[in-house]
C-alpha cells in the first residue's frame, strides 16, 4: 500500500506553480492517445513527482462538443479520455519513484482529467490542483471522492468561468473551492453570496467596457469576454499575480 504525506493546506506559490505546469501540458506532453487526443506529461520535480493533464484547446469547443452523458455515475466523455491514458501515466508515475509524494493537476478538461487520477489512486495522490475545472461526478460519486480526498484536492476558479460552472444538471463538484474574484481577491470555499456578488461585479466590468454590449448571451459567443476569457489559464496566472496579500 501506497500512503504518503498529503497536503492539507492551500499555499498560493505552489498553486502559481501548479497552473504553471498546467499551461507547459499544452505544449510539452509525451503521453497521447492517438484515439481520444487526452495527453498528459509526467515529471521528476525532485521532492515531488508531477502528473499534469492538457486541457481543452478551445473552451466553446469544450462546451458544445463534451458528452454530458454518465458512466456510473461518472462523465462518460472524461471518463473514457482517461482511461486512454491511464496505464502509461500510472507506468510513468511509478517509473520516477513510488515513494515520492505525488502532484496531480490539470486545467479545463485537463483538471478533470487530473481529478479521476485522484480518484483512482487516491492513496498515492498528495495533493490535487485543478484550474477551471468542470464538473465531473454525480452526487454520489462526488460523496466518495470528498471522503477519502476533499482535504487535499483544491479546485481553483477564475471569476466567472463558465466551463468551471459546467456540466450542470446531476454533476456535483468535489475538492475544496478557491475563488479568485474580481475584486483581486482569494476566497476559500466561499458562500453563495460570495460568488454571486463576484459574478454580477465582473459581468458589470465587461458591459462598462462595453465589451459585453448584448449582456450574457453576446459573452457566451465571444471567448474574449467575460466568462469564457476567464476560463484560459493565462488568466489563472495572472489573477493569482494580483492577488492582494497583507
């Protein structure tokens, strides 16, 4: 059995560093399946051995062609991008080391993607950072993966993601949430309230610079605007730059 040191505790650099290696698995992977196109790359960090998953390309792409379908009880079409490509991470992972702690992360589809790795091996997973990741389990599955991993899986949203927001009806989100508002601020596991009043406060902002002239629908078609801009881990990194520390 495979058990090691799990953190426990948000840090703001490691998560910096996380979306940093999640931006490099858009362009650095060595794991594809010729199948699916899920890829991933994993790495000997020296302390550490990290697991990172590529995201979507294009988020509206992500949104209009994902199958929203369940597998018991888990998104079929992540689900299966996984499976393409779980035997040789896992092959890789033990490769650099069974006994170093191990990161997994992952942007967009790549954060779900990074997510059912936990939730596969969740003994071997030491800590969990997702960026704008969607939703992947329902209500039940979800249950069992905060059970045995919510304490060390952090799942950090930009403002008003739309793809972070999605799939909707039956899917549940897992891990702990970390907001990154548009007040330039870091909330952890925020209320309803919370997001509600970041949401309505970034959606304002786009319409005064008028770039959201038709309000939510124009920004649902334009991946420059609000929602779906917030979705690129570009600006994850960037938001995390600002973030306002004492």
């Amino acid at each position: 059995m495979r058990l090691l040191p799990v953190m426990t505790e948000f840090s703001l650099p490691f998560a910096q560093a996380a979306a940093g290696w999640s931006a490099e698995a858009y362009t650095r992977c060595d794991i594809r399946s010729e199948r699916t196109g899920a890829s991933a790359r994993v790495w000997d960090a020296g302390a550490a051995t990290v697991a990172e998953f590529k995201g979507s390309s294009e988020p509206l792409d992500f949104l209009h062609d994902a199958e929203f379908w369940k597998e018991d009880g888990v998104h079929a079409g992540f689900l299966d991008d996984y499976q393409s490509i779980a035997a040789p991470v896992w092959h890789a992972v033990e490769r650099y080391g069974a006994n170093k702690p191990l990161i997994l992360t992952g942007h967009s589809l790549g954060g779900a993607l990074a997510t059912l790795a936990a939730f596969h091996r969740p003994l071997w997973t030491s800590a969990l950072y997702t960026f704008g990741c969607p939703r992947v389990f329902n209500g039940t599955k979800a249950g069992m993966f905060d059970a045995c991993l919510r304490n060390r899986a952090w799942r950090v949203v930009h403002e008003e993601d739309i793809v972070a927001r999605s799939p909707w009806l039956g899917y549940r989100h897992v891990g702990q949430h970390v907001l990154l508002d548009s007040y330039g601020s870091l909330e952890i596991n925020p209320g309803l309230g919370s997001t509600v009043k970041s949401d309505f406060h970034g959606v304002w902002e786009a319409v005064e610079r008028g770039g959201v002239g038709l309000g939510w629908a124009k920004a649902l078609l334009r991946k420059n605007e609000a929602l779906i801009g917030d979705h690129f881990i570009q600006g994850y990194i960037a938001a995390m730059e600002r973030i306002k520390t004492p």
